[in-house]
C-alpha cells in the first residue's frame, strides 16, 4: 500500500549516511529533505524489503531532485537505511499520485 502526503519522516543516518553518499551519491541532508517533502509518496512496507521492516519513501529534494529512500523503524527512532537517485518506476508513481496536486 503506498500513501501520498502521510507520515513525518527524519531519520537518524548515523549508522548508513556514509554508505550511502559513497556508494550512491546521496548525502544525507539531501535524503532528510526528501523524507520531508510534502508531496512525498510512501510505501509502506517497501514491497522490496526482505524483512517487511523497510519503508519506501519516493521524494523531491530542495534543488528538484528525485530520490529514493529507504528507512526503518526501530522502537521510537527512524533510521535511515539507503537513498538513491529514483528509477523510473519510482518516479512514474511520484508523478502519478501528485498529478495535479503540486503547485
């Protein structure tokens, strides 16, 4: 099931940030911004993750760029697991579930 606009989202990146900027380019201020977009979309559960723990969270940074992130829950705290640039299916449903939302 995916939500458009649902959930406050920061994630504590202390454990993967630096992974991530290295191996996919994606720093994690930049993931926070996408966290926090207001039209962001919201998979929850990822449907690619193994343990059903993973959430999806597909959203526009300041400068306009898509990402992909994926966080996970752990008792009060969030943590930011991995973010990439979106594919195309990615961004095909960020597009699709804001059409004609966005300003």
């Amino acid at each position: 099931m995916y939500y458009a606009m649902s959930y406050v989202f920061d994630a504590d990146w202390s454990y993967r940030g630096a992974y991530m900027e290295k191996r996919h380019g994606v720093a994690p201020v930049h993931a926070s911004e996408a966290l926090r977009d207001p039209w962001r979309v919201v998979l929850d559960p990822d449907p690619s993750s193994k343990s059903g723990r993973g959430i999806r969270v597909i959203g526009e940074t300041a400068t306009g760029r898509l990402l992909t992130v994926i966080v996970m829950r752990a008792s009060v705290v969030t943590y930011g697991v991995n973010g990439w640039d979106a594919n195309e299916r990615d961004t095909r449903l960020y597009l699709e579930t804001n059409e004609g939302q966005k300003p």
